[in-house]
C-alpha cells in the first residue's frame, strides 16, 4: 500500500538527525550527533537505541516541533543534562536542574572508594556526603551498600530540594537522610566521608565552557581563589568527625594533587595519604585511611 502523500513529504527521523547535528555542530558543541539522538529520543518520550532502530520512519510534525525546540536549547550551549533533565551517573539515572552541579564521571571514583571501605566498617556503616549536589554520590553507594547510612549535607536549599527529588525517586529515602550544613557542622562521626566541592579557582572561571559559565551554579564549582580553600577548610574539619580507620575520599583538580597531599598530610599525620589519578591521568582524587 502506498503511504499518503503528506507521509512522503514529512522528513525522516534520519533527515532529522543529519540536519540537528549540523546546526549543533556549527554551534561548537562537541559529539553533535550523539547528542542530538539523546534529543530526539526525549523528545519522542523513548531513548536512543529506538531512535536507531527507526532511521527510516518519518518524523511526525508533534515530535518534529518537540525536537526543534530542545536542538535549538542545545545550541545555545544549554548543558544536555539540563535540556533532558537527567545525567546518568554510577548506573542510575540522576534528575538535574541548574540548582545543582551536573554530575560528571570521574565522580564515580567516589563512589568507588566509598564502597570498597563500606564493608570493613562493621553491620551499620556510616557515610557523610559532603556538599551532595544532586545526591548522585549517597544515592550511588545507599544502591550499592545498603547495609549503610548516608548522610548527605550541603549548604544550598535549592540543591538539598533537587537530592530529595533524587532520593525519592531512586527510594532510599530510608537510608539517606538529607540535612543543611555548612560542611561537617554538627554531623558526628563517620566511617566514611566522601565530597566532591567546588575546587575551580576563580581565575580560572572565564577560560571554562559556555555550558558551565551560562548555566551551572559558579558557587558548586569555585572554590575560592586558588580553588582548594573548601577542600583545605574541611581536610582541617575531618579528623574529629571520621572514626578510627575510616576513610576520606576527596575530588580534586588536576593541579591540586600536591598542595592536597600537603594539608592531607599535616591533619591527618599518622594517616595513609595518596593521590589517585582518573582514566585521563590526572590527579583526580585526595584518598585517606586513618590509622
């Protein structure tokens, strides 16, 4: 049977793509056509792999129109975390909003490190999270050891009301608790405390993405002059509030490596101190066992 005329006229999800990516890709956004089948699949309420799968079906005006509108989000550097809403993060996925920083990759090392201390820390370890964003790193290890409870602090309303959301929806309401700190203030002790603060310097703020600059909070990535003066407050904060032989885990810089190591070093003396490195080789993460 003949398709109608108006089917053959209306672009095929193919032509949609090719003509999506030109327009991000002249915008300066990097893997253009990847992205724009992320689009399309959330604008068809679906995901990429049937986008894939229906190359040759025409585009319906609806999803034509739906699709317009998140490209063109995208080409003005909107981060595409916040277009679609969502960042998938340690395998789960993380609702985001420009309450909160987008939840990156090598954060996962975090989560790493939490769960490979967890189960030498007795029946019911305790972690903190400090500055949770958008609880990606408690919701992360609560899904992974649940034997666990996750306390997840941050200083910004906003930020703590999208980790609810999070928290909610990923239903570990039961095993983290969700409270306004100002890092460590009145939190106890812990057997693990892992974070992820603003460690950008100041200088360095202009030189970074449009996505960052125009969109994601500056107060969840600058950490102060020379970007390490959180980092350094809370490394000062920790020692009373991590219990014997417990674990930090810190994300840092790729320059920061030595002067974290430092101030590591002087508050923790007795400590097992080292930097670990991401995939890329960069000093990625600050990791103390206590004595």
């Amino acid at each position: 049977m003949n398709a109608p005329k108006n089917a053959l006229e209306r672009p095929t999800v193919a032509r949609a793509l090719a003509g999506a990516a030109i327009t991000l890709t002249a915008a300066g956004v990097a893997d253009a056509r990847l992205e724009t089948e992320v689009l399309l699949g959330h604008a068809l309420n679906s995901d990429r792999t049937n986008v894939l799968a229906h190359l040759r079906d025409p585009l319906l005006p609806g999803a034509a129109s739906r699709f317009a509108a998140l490209v063109a989000r995208r080409g003005r550097r909107e981060p595409l975390a916040y277009v679609v809403g969502a960042r998938e993060f340690y395998g789960v996925q993380i609702a985001c909003s420009p309450s909160a920083l987008i939840p990156r990759p090598e954060t996962e090392m975090l989560v790493d490190a939490a769960l490979e201390a967890v189960p030498a820390r007795g029946s019911r370890p305790r972690v903190a999270d400090v500055g949770t964003g958008t609880g990606a790193i408690a919701i992360a290890i609560a899904l992974n050891a649940p034997r666990a409870g996750v306390l997840a602090v941050d200083a910004s309303g906003p930020a703590l009301d999208l980790a609810r959301r999070n928290v909610a929806g990923h239903a570990v309401a039961d095993r983290v608790e969700l409270r306004c700190a100002d890092l460590l203030d009145d939190t106890g002790a812990f057997d693990v405390i892992v974070a992820n603060l603003p460690y950008v310097a100041a200088g360095d703020w202009s030189a970074l993405q449009p996505e960052i600059r125009a969109h994601e909070p500056r107060g969840a990535l600058v950490g102060g002059e020379r970007g390490t003066e959180l980092i350094e407050r809370l490394l000062r904060e920790t020692p009373p509030h991590l219990l014997p032989g417990g674990v930090v885990a810190l994300e840092i810089g790729a320059t920061q490596g030595e002067a974290s190591l430092a101030i590591a070093t002087e508050c923790f003396p007795r400590a097992c101190v080292r930097i670990v490195r991401d995939f890329a080789g960069h000093d990625r993460m600050l990791w103390i066992r206590d004595a």
